[in-house]
C-alpha cells in the first residue's frame, strides 16, 4: 500500500478558548482509515478536526498519526501555541455618589501571566476610556453600565463590568412666618421647601444660636435679641 504523508494546520490560540486543527494529510493511492491525535496537554483525540481548548498557556506538542487502509503509518508532531488570557477586573470604591463634585475613578486590577494589556472602558454614557486607570464624571443622575475589556498584544481578551449609581442632589429652600419679632414672646416658624427630583430627603436646622433641628417644620423662640443666620 501508499505510505500516507501526515500533516495539519493549527493556528496560534487563547486560553481557555477552542481551538480546531484541521487534517491536511494525504496518501499515495490508499485512503486514510484512522487519525490518531496526542494534543500535548494528555488529550487524546480522532477525526479529521478535532476541536480542542487548553486550560493553562505555553507551548503543547501536538502530534497525529495516520493510518492507511493497508495498515500504512506516519507521524508528525507541530507545537501549538496557547497565549495567555488576561482576567479583567476592576473596583469601584465609591460606586455610588451625589451629582454634585461625582468623579469615579474604577481601580483596575486586570491580571495576566505575561505580556502587554490595551483597555476599553465604556462608562454607560457613551463615553469612552483606553486609560489604565481611568477618572470620569457624569453629567446627569442615574444608573450606568461601567465595563472594562482589556486585550493582550495577541488578541486574547476578557471583559467585565459593574453598575455605578448617580442620585440626585436637593434643591434647599424654606419660608419662616416673620423675619423680625420682639424678644418678648417671640416665636419663628420654620416650614421646609426643600425639593428632590427622586428618593428622600431629610432636614437639618440651624438656627444660628447653637440650637438645632431635624423636623421639616419646626418652632423656635430666641433668648436674646440680635439677628441670627438661620440655616436649613
């Protein structure tokens, strides 16, 4: 019989990604009966395409023998690649924040056995990062979508993400019924008009004389004249 002439394509692969590698061999005038695959990492395998993924990066040695219908046999045996593939990851330390003076500043903490790392930060607001460590702040309140994709230099990928949370600052306002009273007798009466475009609020008086509140409306009488900066 033909002495079959052994051969495959593999291509360089990620980590924890399926690879296939593709028969290529040929015999003289028989016909191949059985492809016999050792994939390096003790995988063994058969078929014309076997599909395949490594848990861990290096250099695994694959190799395939080949047997023709007469009993013929040949081996080859080719190195496949496996890249490392990063872990992405960052923290929000302070995921939630008032509108007012809101700056997130994620903590990436993205990892990799080996090699260069790109990343591509989309913060849920159709703003864009290729930063490290990225500072961005929102203009409005809301939920947003943050997600990190980092990329080696060989195209090996991951990505992850995390909600972050801007509320809505109150509007502080109030009304008293008079703005000057006699000391005798003399009783001011607070009525909060604060607002709020969404959630709760809670009040904080101070009345300018060491004296504190927290009810939206309260009563308060001075022991001394003078003018006093009330303050909600």
């Amino acid at each position: 019989g033909g002495i079959p002439r052994p051969d495959f394509s593999l291509s360089s692969v990620c980590e924890k990604a399926t690879t296939s590698f593709t028969d290529r061999s040929t015999v003289s005038y028989d016909s191949l009966v059985s492809r016999n695959w050792q994939l390096g990492d003790g995988t063994t395998a058969s078929g014309p395409s076997p599909a395949h993924t490594y848990d861990t990066n290096g250099q695994y040695p694959v190799q395939l023998t080949v047997t023709s219908n007469f009993g013929c046999t040949d081996s080859i045996q080719q190195q496949q690649t496996v890249n490392p593939r990063p872990e992405a990851g960052f923290r929000t330390p302070d995921s939630a924040q008032c509108l007012r003076g809101n700056q997130f500043k994620p903590r990436n903490i993205t990892i990799i056995d080996s090699g260069q790392l790109n990343y591509s930060w989309a913060f849920g607001d159709d703003s864009t990062s290729t930063s490290t460590q990225p500072a961005h702040t929102y203009a409005d309140t809301g939920q947003y979508k943050l997600s990190l994709i980092a990329t080696s230099q060989e195209g090996c990928s991951d990505s992850t993400s995390a909600t972050t949370t801007v509320h809505p600052m109150p509007v502080a306002a109030f009304s008293v019924n008079e703005g000057a009273q006699c000391l005798t007798n003399n009783q001011f009466r607070f009525q909060s008009q604060a607002t709020i475009p969404k959630g709760s609020q809670s009040p904080s008086w101070n009345f300018g004389d060491g004296d504190t509140a927290s009810a939206p409306a309260p009563s308060h009488s001075y022991t001394k004249y003078g003018t006093y900066q009330a303050q909600l």
